[in-house]
C-alpha cells in the first residue's frame, strides 16, 4: 500500500512540488544510491527490513527528479542515505 501510495506521489505534476517537496516523514521507507550520471535509484520498503518492494529510477532531467532530490535533501554521486517517508 505505501509502494502505491510513493508511485502516486511521483505522478504529481512538477506544479506541486513547492507545496510537497519538503514534506518527510519520520524514519525511512527504503535506500537512495546516486550513480556517477545522477540517476538517483530508489530501493523501497514497505516493512523494515522485510523484502523490497519497488525500484524506481530517475534520471537528471526526468519529470520528478528535482523533486525527489529535494525530498532527499540533495545527493551527491556515489552517495547513498536512507528515503524519508513523503507525508
């Protein structure tokens, strides 16, 4: 259900991502690794700990990576750090 819920957040258009971009939730949903390019790959977790339940990738320049960037609060190539859960 959060799996479903995370992909329809991606689905907003870029309009709203000033009203959401900043918007974290306590704790993590799963792993965020930046490769060399900027793709930022997201490995979700419904359950800590428990099987993955969703990849999704973004590309610089890609309809939602600014947004999901923000909600990072920022990268860099080579990093990885947890994904806050979006409200």
């Amino acid at each position: 259900m959060k799996t479903l819920c995370f992909l329809a957040l991606l689905a907003v258009p870029a309009s709203a991502v000033t009203l959401q971009q900043d918007c974290r939730g306590p704790g993590s949903i799963g792993t965020a690794l930046m490769n060399p390019d900027g793709t930022i790959t997201l490995n979700i977790r419904t359950i800590p700990g428990g099987p993955l339940d969703g990849v999704v990738a973004s590309k610089p320049g890609d309809a939602n990576y600014a947004r999901i960037l923000s909600h990072l609060g920022g990268m860099q190539p080579g990093e990885k750090k947890p994904v806050p859960p979006w409200c």
